[in-house]
C-alpha cells in the first residue's frame, strides 16, 4: 500500500493537469479559504460584540455547542438534497465548523483584556470604537489567532468531504481510491491533508509570534 | 470649580454609594477625598468625568452640568490616574503617554514631542521611551501613569489612589514629587485615599466620608486634625494627631540665640550650649555636624530653615546630641540656634483645639 503510494507521487502525470496533485491542492485551499473567510465574516463582530458588551455570553455558549455538535456530513448531503450539486452545500458545512472556533477565540480575547486597562482607556477619552480598535483587538490579538489557526485546521481536514458530493480537493484521492479499492491512492489523499495541515499549523504560529510585539519586547 | 450638588448614587441592588453630597471643589486646589472602602470616595470621583452617572443631583464644572458635555470631550479633558497605572501594554511607554494627544487630532511626531516633555517632567529617564510597560517597575509604571495624565496639559486631574500599589518608599518619592509638580502647575487634582496621612500630607483640603458616601467633614488638614466635626472623623485622625498638628504649625515666635564668631577652620565654639561642644557648618550639603570635647564628631544633622514647620523644628532638636539646631534665616544667614527649651512656648496645647 505505501509502496503504491509511492508510485503515485513519483509518476509525473499524476503532477499535472486538472487532476493534478497541485490542482487538487489549489482546489483543497479555495474551498478551505472561502470556508474560513464566511466563518470569519459571521463570527468576527458577534464575538467582538460580545466579548465588548458582555451581553449575550449564553447565546454565545449554546450557538457554540450545537455547532460543533452538528455532524459536518450530514449537514452537507442534506443541503446537496434542498439545493442540489454545487459549491454551496460543501462550504455551509464548512463554513458551520468554523465558526465555534473563530468566535470562541474573539470573545476570549476581547472579554480577556485586563479590564481596568479597558477602564483606562475609556476614562482618558476612549470612545468604544477606539477602545475595540486600538486596544482591545491589539491586545486579543494571540487568542483570535488561535481560534482562527484552530477552524484553519479543521476545515483543511474537513474540506475532503467536498469531493464526496463530486467536487474537487484532496478528498478526491480518498473517494475515488475508496471506489476503486485503490487504497495506495486513498493513502496519497490522507498524506497531503495531513502535511497541508501542518505546514499551515507551522506558518500560522509563526504569524502569531510575529505579529505580538509587547510579547515579543518582554521575553527580550 | 467642580461643584457638587446634592449627588446621589444608588447602585442596582440597593448599595447606597453616595448620599446627598454637596462639594465645592476650587479651581487650583488639590482637593483628597478620604475614607474606608466602601465610602463612595472612588465613585464620587468618577462622577467628575462622567464615569459614573449620578442617580440624583448635578456636577457641575465652571458652572456647566457634566451631563450635558459629551462623554468624550469632557474627557479629554481630564487626566486620570488609576491605581495600577492602567497603561496599554501593547504600547511603549512614549505611545503611551502620547495617547491622548493623539486622540485630540496631534500627529504622531507632535504627540511623541509632548510625550517626552512630560516624561522629563514626571522624572523618567528618556531611554525608558522604548520599553514596554511589564518592563518597568511598579514605581515607574505610576509615574508613566501621570505623565499620561498630565501629557495634554488638562486643567483638571483625577487620581484614584495612585500609590497605594507602590512600596513605601517610591510611595514617598512619588507623593513629594506630586505634590513638588502641583506647586509647579497649578491644576485642580481630586484625589482619592484610604490613607488619611497620605490625605494630610497632599490635600490642601480634605474631604472625609464615611460609608455610604456621607460627607463629614470638608475642611483643611489642620481642621480636620483640630477640629474633628464627628466622632468618626475623630477616629480616623485619632493615631498621633497632636503630633501630626506641629506640621501645620510655624516657628513664628520662636526665641534664638545668636551663633558666636566662627574660629579657625569654621569651627564655632557652643560651650556656652554645652560645655565643650563645638559645631561646623557644611554650607554645601545645608548640614551641621557636632563635635565634643574629645574630637567626637555627631552628624551630619539638618539646618532648620526659618519658614519650615514646627515638626521639623523639633524633630531636629530631639535628633541633635546638645538638643539644639541650626537656623537659616530667610536670606539664607545661619546666625542663630534654638533649643527644646526655645520651642516650649510654641508646643502648648493647640488653642483651636481647646476652642
């Protein structure tokens, strides 16, 4: 099985054209990237407004359980039956597991920050505006980043059910291997999810250390 | 002037805060509200900058109600010093200080020049600009507290108690060093304290309230130690209070002696005070030290100047071996020395206390 997985990688038609490893790939991140943005878009100001504000924090809790409990498959060969074949469906499953993630880390970092920091702020002259821009965000900047690293994960390992409703991704390998018995290709499919993610785990942790400064002053 | 007028604060869930309080604040004054926690000292003072809003009365400021002035401009112009500093710690300590310029519309370059200016003028060395505030000592973290506060120059200056969260000495540094930039500039700094010495030593009037935000007495430190108007003002000030009175007591009246002529190598001959006793003035330091009659030397103790209070006064003399000190005059002549025998006159009972 390895060794037919093997052969795979090395044979150079498997590199190139529309089912291509690198096509396969490209498709895998867009499908992952249009998931995480829609997530980002929804849970981004619902988390800043409650972390901010304070109200809501048990909507908040229970949205979160009954999404992450929601069963990504499921979901996704429902809306394939209201809506038919088509992106849609695939990236609303996707887009619903990346949500708990991207929230959870926003309200933790907004409704973190040290609040007489907060009450500082708004004490020399903070409107609320400012006081979310240029410190609250700044400072939940290293929990935002991990729930956003967390969903990225998720719907990279996720992303391989698009295939299952005829569209692209490294999921293909694994379905089509699965139909086929072609388990060296089903192995191929889990090997470039697995290192896509990661690769990505490893860039966005670098992007989080880079981009705290006060952090990085104080460990000097 | 900040005006009180009959201001109440009644928290959801019946915590009575503030009762009925009226307070006239003069502009240039420094003014500590004192009291235990739970007095509404902290909430009183919040109301100033609209952090707090009054469940009944008004606050007034030059005779306009604080509530018909937009949140953020009242403001912005007001300096706030909290407890902990409160610094942004995603920030260096320049940016900082600069905040609040900057949110009056300064560029960044403007708002960095003022910054430094009021780091000098707090007492923070320049290099410290860069760092960030975890980098700092708690100490430190206060002082960038107040030039943050006194950066965009405001007329007006809050300060929740600023130094309680500093070690006893920085604490005393710091208190100097307010009360030093006061004379300097002159605002009209509400402060808030438990610490009814740090209230005596800072407020030129005080304003003790008792729990539930009940005013019981607005007056100056020398009347709150007097003339306590309440058995619970009379409690607080109760430790050392006839003592404490001699600070705000002057050597006025005060009978001296003149110094003789100064012999070879300045030595001055005190046998009349002591026989045997000699003492030299160190003209660079402002000290004096005593020598006996076996070459011993005591010291170096301080010169008293004339305008100083009679705390130090006697402070000096119960610190000298021949219980005498030094006086300058006002043109800074040291011509003359006084005795414990000299200060007695001054240490009978207080007449206001009598009174």
């Amino acid at each position: 099985m390895i060794n037919e997985m093997l052969a795979y990688f090395a044979q150079g038609a498997n590199w190139a054209g529309e089912s291509g490893i690198p096509a396969r790939l490209g498709e895998h991140l867009w499908y992952s990237f249009l998931a995480v943005a829609a997530a980002a878009v929804v849970a981004f100001p619902v988390g800043v407004f409650i972390g901010h504000t304070g109200t809501g924090r048990v909507f908040l809790v229970s949205a979160s359980n009954v999404l992450r409990a929601l069963p990504s498959l499921g979901i996704m060969t429902l809306l394939v039956l209201l809506m038919g074949i088509g992106l849609l469906p695939p990236l609303a499953a996707l887009v619903l597991i990346a949500i708990p993630p991207i929230l959870a880390g926003v309200y933790a970092g907004v409704a973190n920050v040290d609040p007489e920091v907060v009450d500082a702020a708004r004490a020399i002259g903070m409107k609320d505006s400012r006081i979310i821009l240029q410190v609250e965000l700044p400072l939940a900047l290293p929990l935002i980043l991990g729930g956003l690293r967390g969903a990225i994960l998720q719907v990279v390992a996720t992303a391989t059910i698009a295939a299952y409703v005829n569209l692209g991704g490294l999921g293909r390998y694994i379905f089509d291997g699965l139909a086929l018995y072609d388990y060296g290709q089903v192995l191929v499919g889990a090997v470039l999810v697995t290192g896509l993610a990661l690769v990505l785990d490893g860039l966005l942790g670098l992007a989080a250390r880079a981009l705290s400064p006060a952090r990085r002053a104080i460990a000097n | 002037m900040i005006t009180f007028e009959s201001v109440s604060k009644l928290y959801p869930g019946g915590t009575q805060a503030v009762t009925d309080l009226d307070l006239q604040i003069a502009t240039g004054s420094f003014t500590v509200l004192v009291g235990p926690s739970g007095c509404g000292k902290t909430t009183s003072m919040r109301m100033i900058n609209r952090m707090v809003a009054p469940t009944s009365g008004r606050i007034l400021i030059d005779g306009q109600d604080v509530a018909d002035i937009r949140a953020v401009t009242l403001r912005l112009g007001i300096g706030y010093v909290l407890q902990n500093a409160g610094l942004f710690p995603h920030r260096t300590v320049l940016d900082n200080i600069a905040t609040v310029q900057r949110l009056l519309g300064l560029s960044k370059a403007q708002a960095r020049t003022k910054a430094h200016e009021a780091m000098e003028r707090v007492g923070l060395d320049a290099s410290l600009a860069t760092r960030y505030p975890a980098q700092l000592s708690g100490g430190q973290q206060q002082r960038v507290g107040v030039a943050r506060a006194l950066a965009a120059d405001p007329p007006i200056l809050l300060m929740d108690e600023p130094f309680s969260a500093v070690d006893p000495i920085v604490r005393l540094e710091l208190q100097q060093e307010v009360a030093h930039l006061q004379a300097e500039i002159k605002k009209t700094i509400v402060m808030v304290t438990h610490d009814i010495d740090e209230a005596l030593t800072l407020g030129d009037r005080i304003a003790v309230l008792a729990p539930g935000g009940v005013l019981h007495q607005y007056a100056s430190p020398i009347d709150i130690l007097a003339r306590p108007a309440t058995d619970f003002v009379a409690s607080l000030v109760a430790k050392d209070r006839g003592f404490r009175t001699l600070s705000f007591e002057t050597l006025t009246g005060l009978g001296t002696t003149t110094l003789p002529v100064p012999g070879p190598e300045g030595l001055i001959d005190m046998s009349a005070l002591a026989p045997g006793w000699g003492v030299r003035v160190n003209r660079d330091s402002g000290t004096a030290a005593w020598i006996d009659a076996d070459g011993a030397v005591f010291g170096p103790h301080p010169l008293v100047p004339a305008d100083a209070s009679l705390r130090t006064g006697l402070d000096a003399v119960l610190a000298s071996p021949t219980s005498a000190a030094l006086l300058v005059d006002g043109t800074g002549n040291i011509g003359s020395y006084f005795t414990l025998a000299d200060l007695g006159p001054l240490l009978r009972p207080n007449e206001q206390a009598r009174a």
